[in-house]
C-alpha cells in the first residue's frame, strides 16, 4: 500500500469514529450537573414572613425567623451526591438546633443532619452533631444514640458543613474537611431521593449540591456490628396499639385476650425493634411484645433491656419489671433518655421449659421501641 493510501486510510477511519469521540465526549462527569442554589426567595417554599433574603456578613443568605419551621428547596430530586452550605445561628442560646433535612419528601419521611449549637465551642462534648431518619412524620434521634458524635461548632460564625451521601451510607464533615464528624453506615429512613430543606433560627448560605459526587463512599450497607451476637432477642410478636391513658399503668387486666392477633416483629441493625416504624408516634399509646426463651432448667438470666418511653415486663404472667425513660419528665436513662441497652439490666426467673416474655411498651414522646439482650445464653434458647 502507497503512503498516499494508508493516509488516506487513517483520514477515513478518524473521520468514522468521530461520532464516537463527540458523544463520548457529551457523557456528563459526576459533577458537572453541580448546582448552586441561589438564597433568593423564588427557589425556597417557606412560611411568609419567616425568612429574610439578604446579605449576611458579606454574603447572600437565608435568615429564617424563630418557628418558621421549614424552607424547602423548589424543584429538587436529590438521591445521591454531595450537599455543602454555610449556617450561622442567630441565637445560639436562644435556639440551640440548626437542621438540614435531604431526601425530604411532603409526607414526612426524610434523613436529618443537625448541629446542637450555644455550648462551648470543643470537641467535649459526643452529641455536637447528630443524624437521624424522620419516619411517619417522627425524629428518631432518641432512639439511635450511635449516630452522635463531637465536633467543635461556631456560636457566632459561619459552620461550613459538607454531607457526602452514597446509596445507604453517609458521611458529614463539619468546618475541619479533613476528617468526618460523623458516619453513618446505613441511612434509616424509609425513602431514597427528595429534596433540601433547612430549619432554625439561623443564616443559610452557599448552597451548593453536586450529584453523584460521592468521593469514594460505597452505596451498600456498612457493617452492624451487632450482628455476630447471638445474645441479641430478635424475633417477636406484637399486638397493635391501644390507647393509654395519662398516668395510667399496665398490668394483668391489660394482658391480651387469647382472641388477639399478632404480627411478626423482627429487630434492625442495633438490635432495635423499632415500634415507630410500624405505628408511628400518636397520643401516648400502647403494645404488648412477646416471645420465648427456652430453659433446659430453673435458672435466673440477667437482661440487658432499652426502651423507649416506659415498659412493663412479665415473665409467665409475673410481673418483674417496670421502668420508665421519659425526657421531658427528667426521668432520663443513660444514655441521657436515648434507648440503649445501658439503659437497665435485671434478672429474668426462668423456670424448665418454656418461658413466655411479654413486654408493655408505651410511647410518651418521639421514637419508641426496644433492645433486648440477654447477658448469657448458657442452658438457654431464643427464638431464630
């Protein structure tokens, strides 16, 4: 072949696969959609006369008003990517939360990020920042006391916050971007896209979301580090909610009758067995929890139980324990009124055989629910 031919050739074959090269060339890169949302009213939904468009410090801003609730980004799908904003409080003391809400969706269902600002401003305290799912209209954050950590918050500046999220994980740096201030290894809440809403007595400012930038955060589950123990009571049975009058108790008269039906509960990462998820939170209400703990002979068993708001605990129709977790009363178990299993331990009589638990549970104020482990499981069996 002349080298007039294999020019022409090369010219020929170049000009075929340009196509190729331009639309490989369109493809769009994680985060070439990036998008800054301005702090002008017609991009927010908010209660008229609660937020302020204005410079803040230099800087366009968002400032809503004490009880606006919330201001709600308009015509944004969010599933997974990067959000970073800058938020100031306007009153630190007065107002201590400053709340980001992505994947939000109308009918109450969203992830939550929020700042507990107006403390000292060090990394003493483990509760600076937290995350919680908003389930049926309810925050959880009673009820995941390990998604909490430290982080040094400014009371009367600007907090830069960036939350990378990626499928079921999430990650959230708080003014030091060189490492997390919290991580999140499965995302609790029931939905997986929505938009950006902002809440508090705060200035908001450069918003910025930048889709599918995920900086390396796998989409599956991370680890449950609960899930090796076998001491955990998983299975359950549960009746459906009944009303519980104000400072009323529960006892045998309130057993379920042999007519009742019951659902099939099993307990989330954690060990959780998450009532909220089921019922969602009305006025103060009740179920009955149940299962079977099989003794090769008479023994006393030490439980480790947390619980969310009050509980009354019977074994083969005895009544052992009750015990109450309320917040707003000071009746706080530690944790500081979040359910954990540090919550109480006491001792079950077990008898040969058979052993019926049934659990009371009543909810008083957010999430409610339970974590039962046993602290040995020598000569005994639980459910599988």
């Amino acid at each position: 072949m002349s080298l007039f031919n294999i020019r022409k050739s090369v010219i020929v074959s170049c000009i075929l696969l340009l196509p190729a090269v331009l639309l490989f060339a369109q493809k769009k890169s994680p985060g070439s959609m990036l998008k800054k949302i301005p702090m002008t009213a017609e991009y927010w939904e908010f209660q008229p006369g609660k937020a302020e468009f204005s410079q803040h410090k230099n800087v366009p801003a968002m400032k809503l008003q004490p009880g606006a609730g919330l201001a709600i980004v308009k015509n944004l799908d969010f599933t997974n990517g990067t959000i970073e904003y800058d938020a100031e409080p306007l009153d630190a003391t007065a107002s201590p939360f400053v709340t980001s809400y992505f994947r939000f969706q109308m009918n109450g269902e969203s992830e939550v990020f929020y700042l507990r600002v107006g403390r000292e401003e060090n990394h003493k305290r483990n509760d600076a920042v937290q995350y919680a799912p908003v389930i049926k209209q309810v925050n959880l954050w009673d009820m995941l006391p390990q998604y909490q950590g430290p982080s040094v918050l400014h009371n009367r500046d600007w907090n830069h916050i960036k939350i990378v999220v990626s499928g079921m994980q999430m990650r959230a740096y708080v003014n030091d971007m060189s490492r997390p201030a919290l991580e999140v290894p499965c995302l609790e809440g029931n939905i997986s896209h929505g938009t950006i809403a902002f809440e508090g007595f705060a200035a908001f400012a450069n918003l910025v979301v930048k889709p599918d930038v995920v900086e390396g955060l796998p989409a599956g589950k991370g680890a449950d580090l609960t899930s090796h123990d076998a001491n955990y009571i998983r299975k359950w049975l549960v009746t459906q909610p009944a009303a519980l009058e104000n400072g009323r108790e529960l006892n045998q008269k309130d057993f379920p009758a042999p007519q009742t039906p019951w659902d099939s509960l099993d307990a989330e990462r954690n060990g959780l067995i998450n009532l909220t998820r089921k019922y969602g939170v009305e006025k103060r209400r009740y179920v009955w929890l149940k299962t079977t703990i099989k003794s090769s002979a008479e023994f006393q068993r030490r439980i480790q139980l947390g619980f969310s708001d009050e509980v009354w605990v019977f074994v083969n129709g005895r009544m052992t324990y009750v015990d109450k977790n309320l917040y707003l009363q000071g009746m706080r178990k530690a944790p500081n009124g979040r359910c954990a299993i540090e919550n109480s331990s006491f001792d079950l009589s077990l008898k040969a055989g058979d052993n019926e638990i049934l659990i009371g549970v009543a909810n008083d104020f957010y999430g409610w629910g339970i974590i039962a482990r046993m602290e040995s499981l020598e000569g005994i069996d639980l459910l599988r």
